[in-house]
C-alpha cells in the first residue's frame, strides 16, 4: 500500500481508502476498485437488503470475492443488514486496503480477510447465507464452489463484464463459457442476461438447486443478477422448464422465443438462434416495489442520485416480464421510414389494443406482444 497514493471517497453511508490510479486508469491499478461501479453498488446495496427481506434469512452471512478495497463487503454489511462477512481476494496489494476499511468503518468484529483465491477460500469455509462475486470479467469458473457452500436456501449474486462474448462477438468464447451461442443484433444485451441466468441455472441442476431470479440488470457494460438458490431435486428440475431459445429473422424482424430450437422463419427465412437461455422473468416486481420503499428510506444518498436512482428502479418494475424487445430506430431504418417518438408509437399501439413496456435495456426501444406485421403496418 505504501507504492500506492491513496484517497478517501465516501461511497453510501460509508468512507474508505482507495488508490488514486484508481480514478484514471482502474484497469491497471494493482488494487482494484473502479469508480464507474458506485451507481452499480447503490443498487446492489439496497435490492440485496430487499432480497434478504423476501427471502426471510436471518443474520446473514456473507462471503464476498473478489473484494478488491472492500468496499462492496463493507456497503453491504452496513447497509444491507449483513450480520457477518468474510472479504476475500487474492491480490497481495489489495489486502492492506481491505484491512485498512475495514477498521475505517468500524466493522472489525463483523469481518474477516481472507488471502487466497476464490474457489479455494470458498472449497475451506463454512457455508454461507449470500454469496456475492463481482471480478473484472466473468465469475463463471466459480460457480460450482458457490453451490458447494451455499446454504439449502441462500442468495447468488454475480457480475459479468465479459459482455463481447455474450452479445455475439466472440462466438467461440460464448460456447466456451457459457455452452450457448448469442446473436449479434439490438437485443443481444437481454440475451447476454438470459444466457448467463439459464447457465447458471444449469450448473445449480448438477448441485440439486433451483434457481429464482430475484432482481437482474444490464447497464452500460455489466449484468448483474441475484438469484434464491434452493436445494431439492424437484426444484432443480424445475429449472429446465423455464430453459429454450431464442430467435431472430434479419430479413423481417421477426423474433421471439420457443422451448425448442427453430430453423426457419414464417417469411421462409432462415432464422438466428440464441441459447440455451431462460426463458421466464428475470426480476420479481414484488422485490422492485419493496426496494423502491427501501430506497425511499435512506438519507444519504444526494438528491440527484436518489433521482437517478428512483427512475432506473422504476424502469425495471414496468418493464415487460416478455422476452425480447424492438428498436425504432432501427425498425424505422429497415423499413426506410421517419422514426416517431417513441412514446407516441408507444400510445399507438396501446390504443390499437396491444400490451407495450419501455425497456431499461436500450433508450428507444420497446417490449409489446404486438407481432412485426403489427408494428409495421402502425408504423406506415
């Protein structure tokens, strides 16, 4: 630490001590901490709470990997009714900053460091109440250890920034990670989100769990989604009810989604398949509405961030629980049409009788169980 100049930000209800590198190249910084993420963890702190809460689990505990300064472990046991903690990372400079944050907030007899590697601490700890890892890049080579010491009942929370190759940029990687393959189109981020729920959900099988999505989100460059993991064989059965495939056809527009996997379009096309993938809701609405009150309660968060705060979470209780969503803009340029505002398409479509959501996935675009021959004809 003493290579390294540090400064203090305050970050929720709490202080710490980070490197200043951070701030201009965290990348690079042999501590990690980006400070891109805070709008990331001032969700995460108040939606774990909620989860707890919907989930009725007493005094968690909480292993956190990947912990860099600390400072999501540190939020989350001061703002999320954590009871206990174990910070673990196996950088050698990150070590002091935990240690040093820890102290700073006074939650010494609350939390532990481990020094080591994610699946090894995990494979040498008792089990855990909530599980969270949020590494740069994909925590996927860890999910089997956080099955191996997750409770009968507890919360997987996960981050996945490697969103090229979920998103059809790196095929290969995809089918390597995650056993599916994506497509490269405006929707790919819900893809990406519905790839990594429905591997997950996989590998929960292989442990006799079953998963429910809590609460899922895709911003800027992450997904991130916290899942109830159950055990008992029939739960874990259940999970391949909710698995299949999605589908697009770049001649027409049409998409959608089907449990098993289709070739050809209705226009006689053939068709773009994305999956294995899930298929059902990705978010609870009664865990959104319950963490907009939460949120609602805090005190010190700024006005212009509980505002931004306010209208994401809102964003995503009225989304859609439909798969898949349209672009205007890029339905209006196939068809070489002037691009309306989207609210006003939006009403149109209402009052022709359809169902139609914005989505927090993209600015400009729309969810409706209206088919394309629907939207295109409205859009003439």
């Amino acid at each position: 630490m003493a290579k390294l100049q540090t400064t203090k930000i305050t970050e929720g209800d709490s202080c710490f001590s980070v490197p200043k590198q951070s701030f201009s190249d965290p990348h690079h910084c042999p501590v990690f901490y980006n400070p891109e993420m805070q709008f990331n963890r001032d969700l995460s702190t108040i939606f774990l709470k909620t989860c707890i809460e919907h989930c009725k689990i007493t005094k968690p505990r909480l292993f956190d990997g990947y912990t860099g300064t600390g400072i999501r472990g540190i939020r989350y046991l001061k703002e999320s009714d954590i009871d206990t903690a174990v910070l673990c990372d196996a950088g050698d400079a990150s070590i002091p900053f935990i240690k040093k944050n820890i102290l700073l907030n006074k939650v010494s007899k609350r939390a532990a460091v481990m020094h080591m590697d994610v699946n090894q601490a995990l494979s040498t700890s008792p089990l855990f109440d909530v599980i969270e890892m949020d590494p740069f890049g994909s925590p996927i080579q860890n999910i089997d250890s956080a099955f191996r010491r997750g409770k009968k009942k507890f919360i997987l929370s996960l981050t996945f920034t490697d969103l090229a190759n979920l998103c059809g940029g790196h095929k290969d990687a995809c089918k390597r990670f995650y056993n599916a393959q994506s497509i490269n189109c405006a929707f790919c981020h819900e893809l990406a989100m519905r790839i990594i729920i429905g591997h997950v959900a996989n590998i929960a099988s292989l442990h006799e769990f079953g998963v429910t999505p809590l609460v899922s989100w895709y911003q800027g460059h992450y997904v991130k989604t916290f899942l109830l993991c159950e055990s008992g064989a029939l739960k874990a059965d259940a999970n391949f009810d909710k698995l299949g495939y999605a589908w697009l056809c770049k001649k027409c527009g049409n998409r959608g989604t089907s449990v098993e996997m289709l070739s050809k379009c209705d226009c006689g096309e053939k068709l773009n398949v994305a999956g294995p993938l899930w298929l059902d809701k990705f978010s609870s609405k009664e865990v959104l509405k319950k963490a907009a009150v939460n949120l609602a309660e805090q005190k010190f968060y700024a006005e212009a961030q509980q505002a931004k705060l306010v209208k994401f979470m809102g964003l995503l209780f009225e989304e859609s629980e439909a798969p898949l969503f349209y672009s205007l803009s890029e339905l209006c340029s196939q068809a070489k049409l002037h691009v309306p505002k989207l609210v006003d398409f939006m009403n149109k479509l209402q009052s022709n009788g359809f169902e139609v959501t914005a989505t927090h996935f993209a600015p400009g675009c729309f969810k409706t169980n209206a088919t394309i021959k629907n939207i295109l004809a409205l859009l003439k």
